[in-house]
C-alpha cells in the first residue's frame, strides 16, 4: 500500500486534519507503529500514546488531541481501521485463481463464473457454487448443497449435503457444516443411531473461525442468520437459531433447539442448555451457564446465569466468608 493520506480519508471516510499529502504505506499498533505507517486510537483516555508513537498519521475521534500530527478524525476509529486493514488486506494476501486440476466436480454440480476450487476440492452430484466463491484446497462441497456468491471458504471446510449458505460467507480452515447432531436411542441395552434427515441454513454475512461445527437435526433446520460472527471451537447442535448480527465467542456450546435472538453476544466458555430462548440483545459474560430462558435487553453472569449486578454482589459476600465465619466462631466462644 502507498497512499497518501488525503485518499485514504476519501476511502474510509472521516475528515482530515493536517497534511494530506503524508504517504502511508502500511498499518500498525500504536506501540509498534514506525514512519509511513497509520495506527488508531479508539478511547480517548490512552490520548497520552499519541505523543510517543512514531506512526506517520493516527485515526482518532474528535476529542483527541493529536498534537499537530497528520489525523483522520471518525465518529468511529475501530470501523475506520478495519477499512484501512482491508486496503492492505487487497494489497498483501493472494488467494488462489481458477479451478485446479485436481479438483473434482460432478457432472450435476453447477459451478458460477469466476469461482476458484483448490487443489484436491469435491463438489458432489448437485451441488450449486456461486459467482466469485473461492474454495481453497481440500474443501468437500455435498450432494446438493448450495453456496451463495462471493464467499470465501479456507482450507479443508466441510460442507455436507443438502446445506445451504448465502452470500459473502467466510468460513476458516476446519469449519464443519451440515454435521450428524447427537442423537441416539437406548434401545434393547444398546444406544441405536436416530438418523440425523435435517439440515443447515446459514445466511448472508455469516463468518465462522477455525474448527467450529454447526450440526444438523434428525428433522429441521439448524439456522444461522444474517450478520453473525461465530468464532474458532463453538459447537451448535441441532435445531439451533442464532439471531441477525449475533457474536458468539470461543469455546461456546449451545444445546438443541435452542433459540437465540438479534444482537446477542455470548462470551468465551458459555454454555447453554436446550430448548430455551434468549432475547434480544442479551450479553452473557465468559464461562455462564445459562439453564433458563433470558428476557431481552440484559447483562447476565454466572452459572447458573443471573442479572450480573445480583452475581457481582454474590461473588463479593463469597469473599467475605472468612472473615465472617472467623467473627461468628469468636462470637460462639463469648456466648458458650
């Protein structure tokens, strides 16, 4: 990247605040960040880094003082930045053209134009791939499967039959979709395999991270929609729905059937029992464990979770204890 500033305020947005003609080349860290390159500054109250950094220009929000140094000033500097990390990203990563000679793509399958299938890829009998999708290597496409266009799908994804996926979708590498969920019936004095007919619906925007796994019902729709960001080991089982623009955080585990609203964030290490519902824009800390259903519009913490003001006032008696009980034990000797 060699931008100069002033078309680099054009492309993000923002206003420009000093000289334009200052030439980035490349982004970083406030800490980190050396001449040519932009860093930002999202809370104000680190405004004292500004001084020390050696970057060449800063993204900041209005009140910030810059002293004097080259600025983009935006109501929202994370936005801004992740605009400038995509004019890098365009600049820095090369993704693979044009379909391999290895890839192995069924007679049926209808493939759109412009799509890119890496070395030792499978499309199955059906299957549907949309204009401009990239799979890199080692991705299995199923029998009758659709993938919507633009999408960016990495290195040994698994995509088993009869899923569908939307447009402008990124799954990284280990990704399965489309999965057996768990389900079996003691039968007999053994545990008999209730086949798993269902399937999974996810909708545009969706990005899932590395080794997740989205399962599929024994009937149904496992469904996913628009805007939601699942990171890296989440498992959702069966019969699962996950509301529009949704943040599921690491290690996460949401049981059958449950059903999840618009906005909701749950951090790393939730659990999540079956066949609840948890309204919208409900925030659950790291490692709750949420066994009830969650009105909208709440904080919650804990497990069994709870309003996180009632598991903060909790936690802070609990540490209180010991003292108490050393004061009740002095208490017991003077009445004895």
């Amino acid at each position: 990247m060699k931008l100069p500033l002033n078309e680099i305020v054009d492309l993000v947005g923002g206003t420009l605040l000093g000289d334009g003609t200052v030439v980035v080349t490349g982004a970083a860290g406030i800490g980190e960040a050396g001449p040519g390159d932009i860093t930002f500054l999202a809370n104000p109250k680190y405004g004292s880094q500004i001084a020390t950094t050696k970057a060449s220009a800063v993204i900041v929000t209005a009140d910030v003082d810059t002293g004097g140094r080259p600025a983009v000033v935006h109501k929202n500097p994370s936005l801004a930045w992740a605009k400038v990390l995509e004019l890098l990203d365009r600049e820095r990563t090369r993704r693979p053209t044009g379909i391999h000679p290895t890839a192995v793509i069924a007679p049926s399958a209808k493939v759109g134009r412009n799509v890119t299938l890496g070395a030792f890829t499978v499309v199955e009998e059906g299957a549907v791939i949309g204009d401009n999708t990239i799979l890199y290597a080692h991705v299995y496409v199923g029998f009758d499967t659709t993938i919507g266009s633009d999408c960016l799908i990495y290195p040994r994804v698994t995509l088993r039959e009869r899923v569908t996926v939307g447009n402008r979708c990124i799954f990284q590498p280990g990704v399965v979709i489309g999965g057996d969920g768990f389900g079996f019936a003691l039968t007999g004095g053994r545990q008999y395999k209730i086949p798993q007919v269902g399937t999974v619906v996810i909708e545009d925007d969706v990005e899932v991270q590395a080794n997740t796994t989205i399962d599929r019902g024994a009937v149904g729709v496992t469904w996913i929609r628009k805007g939601t960001k699942i990171d890296n080991l989440v498992q959702l089982v069966y019969g699962v729905e996950v509301g529009e623009n949704s943040l599921i955080a690491a290690l996460t585990g949401v049981a059958g059937s449950t059903k999840i609203g618009k906005n909701v964030t749950l951090a790393a290490q939730v659990g999540v029992v079956g066949h609840i519902e948890i309204g919208d824009n409900v925030v659950a800390a790291g490692r709750s464990g949420i066994s009830h259903n969650l009105k909208p519009n709440q904080i919650v913490w804990g497990s069994p979770a709870q309003p996180i003001h009632e598991e903060m006032k909790m936690l802070a008696a609990l540490r209180r204890l010991p003292k108490l009980l050393d004061e009740f034990k002095e208490m017991r000797k003077k009445i004895r």
